[in-house]
C-alpha cells in the first residue's frame, strides 16, 4: 500500500496556541495536514515522528508517518509548527530543601523560592504586587497521594506550580520539605503518680485568657519545667473547675495544649480531695 498511495502534505507553518499538544489535540491531528486524505484508505493512520513542545517557545519541524492497513509504512513529508514566546521561557523557578516547624505558618514564594525578590513579573513578593490579580502565582504539589500538612510530621518531595500573568506556567524541580515533629511527641510529659491528694480548699485551676488552666502543673506533671513558655495544661472532665472541690475521689486527665498547636492527652488518675 505504500507503493500505491502518495499521501500529500499541506505546506506553510501552523501557529500554536501555547500549552497546546498536537500529539493529543483533535485539532491538531497529523491527519488534517494530508490535503488528499479522502483518498487514502480510512484504516490508515498518521502519527508525528519528532516532538513538538507546545510550552517552550520556538519552531519546530516534525515529519508525518504514515501506516496502512497491510503494515507497510512511509515518511510522507514534515509540518512545522511555531510556539510563541511567554514568560516561561523568561524565567527559572529556582527552589530548595526546607526544614519547618510543627504547625508553622509559610511562605511558598518567601521560603520555598530562592530567586530574588522582584524576579518573577508582577512579583506578589513585593508589597504592591501582594493581592493583585495580575501577580504571579505560585502553587505547592506533592508528588504521591499524601497532601503536604504542617501537622503532619515527615519529608515531603515536593514542587511548585508557577503560573505566570500571560498564563503560561511550568513546575519547579522537585524539593524536600522535612515537618519537625511536634511539641507534644518531643516533650514527654506524665502523670507522677496514679493517686494524688488535695485539700479542698484548694483551686486546683484558674481562667487565663478567658480558659482555665492548672494553678501548679508541677504537681501533677513529670518534667512540667520543660513545657515551653504560653503551654495550656489543664482537666479534661470532672475536675475541670476554678472552684474548690468537695471532698471525695475524682478520676480525670490531663490535656495538655503546646504553642505549635499539638497537644497530648495523659493517662487517667485519681485525685483524693479531703
């Protein structure tokens, strides 16, 4: 069939529309650059033989491929396809490995990005650039099924999505993220005893900032002068009170609340007020 048919190639270039893959576009298809394709066999097939990158501004040449039905197969002639130039071609994401704190507040441009300030067009690193519409924008992925999470401690590999005001966009290297773990798994806290005795004349919490909180953590709590400063520990259910108790014998834990967010529940004990 090879011998038979002489499929014919539709000169000039063709303009692109950025992003677009001809490879998987219907409009773009090898087989409409055939001008004499109503009279070539319908189970033939065409196909590009060299890569067009319809993100990277350039021109590009790519040969058609044509298979017939019995196998036979013949390079019928070329297309050349012209990308336009965007912002991607401008600019290069540079990125880098981060280590963060439990539960921190960032930055994808500020902490993950390492190309000055005022780089990127409409940088959203710069003041007046901050909320506009027009900035550029920047996006963090992972690269498994797990969504990164400051509360969630570990090493992400991830990279960012930069979309630029003209609407290109590209993906940064890949990078680490390394999550510390929290307050509440590294300072290890616990009942001293499984019995405790109080007076009931005794308050055993106080409100701060509108919530209650233990008067003397140290009494209760192992390693208590460890818990940093702004720490909330305090009773879960019935000895949650800033009054004074009656006597008798009452089961309770602990809760305690760390600056990073985290916290950590104690085992039960007992607290005998007479």
């Amino acid at each position: 069939m090879a011998d038979k048919y002489q499929p014919q190639v539709k000169s000039g270039t063709v303009n692109l529309k950025w992003g677009t893959d001809v490879t998987n576009d219907w409009d773009y298809e090898a087989r409409k650059f055939i001008t004499n394709d109503s009279s070539i066999p319908v189970s033939t097939s065409y196909k590009y033989l060299d890569p067009v990158n319809g993100k990277n501004g350039g021109t590009y040449t790519t040969r058609i491929q044509v298979t017939y039905a019995d196998g036979s197969k013949e390079v019928v002639g070329s297309v050349t396809f012209v990308v336009p130039t965007t912002d991607v071609d401008k600019y290069q994401p540079t990125v880098h490995d981060v280590m963060l704190e439990y539960g921190a507040d960032y930055s994808i441009r500020k902490d993950f990005i390492t190309n000055p300030a005022g780089y990127f067009p409409n940088d959203p690193i710069l003041s007046q650039f901050e909320w506009t519409s027009d900035r550029t924008e920047f996006d963090l992925n992972t690269d498994s099924e797990k969504s990164f999470s400051v509360t969630e401690p570990g090493t992400y590999t991830v990279h960012v999505k930069v979309t630029y005001p003209d609407g290109s966009y590209e993906d940064s290297n890949k990078f680490k993220i390394t999550v510390l773990p929290s307050q509440a798994e590294t300072i290890k806290v616990a009942p001293k005893a499984s019995i405790f005795s109080v007076s009931s004349s005794s308050a055993l919490e106080y409100y701060d900032d509108l919530r209650s909180t233990l008067v003397d953590p140290g009494f209760f709590l192992t390693n208590a002068s460890a818990l940093p400063e702004g720490t909330v520990v305090r009773f879960n259910g019935s000895l949650g009170s800033t009054d004074t108790l009656g006597p008798g014998k009452y089961e309770d834990y602990l809760i305690v609340y760390f600056p990073d967010g985290s916290r950590y529940n104690t085992d039960n004990f007992i607290v005998n007020v007479k």
